[in-house]
C-alpha cells in the first residue's frame, strides 16, 4: 500500500514545499526550508497531489532575482496546467521512486570512481526521506557486507520533503563521531521512516539514537552551517553527474577503459553487477 504523504490539495503542496529549490522569498516548509537556495543547475520537482510527480531541470537562479511573484508566475503558467494534464495521463510508481527505467545519462564521470585502493565499490545518492531510498537500502547494506567493498554515500535531498535535509544534516553530526555511527544513523531513519511525518519526530528520533550510544544530541545540531555546506555540495556534485532521482546507485570499478561504472537500475541485478565488476577488475 502506498503510503499517503502528501497535502490533499496540490497547490497548497507546490506553494509550501518547492520554491526554496529556487530560492528568494517564497520557501518550503521546515528548518530545511532554504538549504537548496541558489543552487546551480538546480532540479525542481513538483509534486501534483499523492500519484504524479513531475522534474523540472532549471540552471542557476540566484536567490535575489527569484521572488515570491516570480514563483507564484512559474508555478500557474508552467507547473499547474503542466501537472494537471499529467494527472490525467500519467500515474507516477510511488512517490518519485525511479519513474523511468532508464539509465542516468551522465556529465561529470569523476564521483564515479571507487575509492582509492579498492576495485568496485557501490556509490549512491540518497534522500533519507524517500520511501524506495528506504526499500533500496537493505538490499545495497547486505550486498556490501557480502563482498566487502566500500559503499559511498551521497545526500540528495529533494525540495518537497519536509525534514530530509536537516535529516542529512543529523547524519553529519554523527559521521563527525565516526563514520561508522553517521552510517547507522542513516540506516536506522529508513528503518523508522514511516514514524517520522515531520521535524519534532526527526528530533526526538536522533535525540534517541544519540543515547542509545552515549551521546547527547544538540539542540542546534549546526551552528555554523558548515554541516549544510557539505549536504548541499552533495547535492550540487549529484547534480553536476546528472541525478535526476533517489535513490540514484551504481557499481563503480577502477578500470580505466571500456566501462568503468554501470547504473542499478534493476535492484534484483545488483549482485550480478558487483559479481562481473570484480571479475573485470581482477587483473587490474
């Protein structure tokens, strides 16, 4: 069954979740609400109530020239009549979980490459508050701890859901104890995923997690902002490879010709992938 989480009323849920992707006056909801101002090359997703679910690509729109009126213009002339006509036509596969099948067409090649020493490894961006980044995560978890191989993993917050930035953010402030903790972390917010409808819960969650291992969670978890800065270069360098959703994964390899990486667009193939990376990397 699919789970609901969306406003009832699709305008109100453009208006309130999507224009801090732009930046200016009219933000999101939420503390992370202009954490994507300003970006360049930014993705603007519009969700058009519960089924459909539609990317707009845009290049940079500095956050001075794009205010409130501007937006309110772009989302009645382009986005509405656009998501009306799409959801009479066009029923999305859950909420923005790998809409097509086809694979990323890639600009930038460099983030995909396996760290230094290793021959495969898995690289993926992720949102923590997306339901198939939530159901993809068990899958890539098991696949590493059967071969060994080094999983990178990259933030990708999406502009309409309510705390998975500050829930990326979070997860910095534990990867700043070890690593190791900030990947449990991540973890266990997919596997409580459906209790966490909004901020307050994102707190209490990480406030819990943090004393399960003797740590005391902070109230204002960034002061500086610099945990910001690293989950929005995240999201920049995904935009700069060409991410288009979450999760986005790939088996990456150290070859240095024919193909060195390969899109998991099909889950069910991913050891199979991983399998024929090692076995083209043998010699290398």
């Amino acid at each position: 069954m699919r789970r609901r989480s969306y406003e009832p009323n699709p305008t109100e849920a453009i208006r309130k979740r999507v224009a801090f992707a732009f930046g200016g006056r009219l933000r999101g909801t939420g503390s992370g609400e202009d954490g994507l101002e300003g970006l360049r090359g930014v993705t603007l997703v519009l969700c058009m109530g519960p089924r459909v679910a539609v990317s707009i690509r845009s290049g940079r729109i500095p956050s001075h020239t794009m205010k409130a009126p501007a937006m309110k213009s772009l989302l009645y002339r382009f986005a509405l009549p656009l998501g009306a006509v799409l959801a009479l036509s066009v029923p999305a596969a859950g909420q923005f979980s790998n809409p097509d099948t086809s694979a990323t067409q890639v600009h930038n090649a460099i983030p995909l490459r396996p760290p230094a020493g290793a021959r495969v490894a898995i690289v993926e961006w992720e949102d923590l508050e997306c339901p198939d980044c939530a159901r993809a995560n068990p899958v890539v978890a098991e696949a590493v701890e059967k071969y060994h191989i080094p999983w990178v993993r990259h933030d990708f917050p999406l502009p309409f859901h309510v705390w998975s930035f500050q829930a990326a953010v979070d997860a910095r402030w534990f990867d700043m104890r070890s690593k190791r903790l900030g990947d449990a972390f991540r973890d266990a917010v997919f596997a409580a995923q459906p209790s966490i409808r909004g901020q307050e819960d994102l707190q209490r969650f990480a406030a819990s997690f943090a004393a399960q291992h003797h740590l005391q969670f902070p109230i204002v978890v960034d002061p500086q902002g610099k945990l910001r800065e690293l989950v929005k270069a995240d999201f920049e360098l995904g935009m700069s490879v060409g991410i288009r959703h979450t999760p986005t994964i790939w088996v990456v390899t150290n070859r240095r010709s024919g193909t060195p990486f390969v899109e998991v667009v099909d889950r069910t193939r991913l050891f199979t992938l991983i399998d024929e990376a090692l076995s083209e990397t043998r010699a290398h």
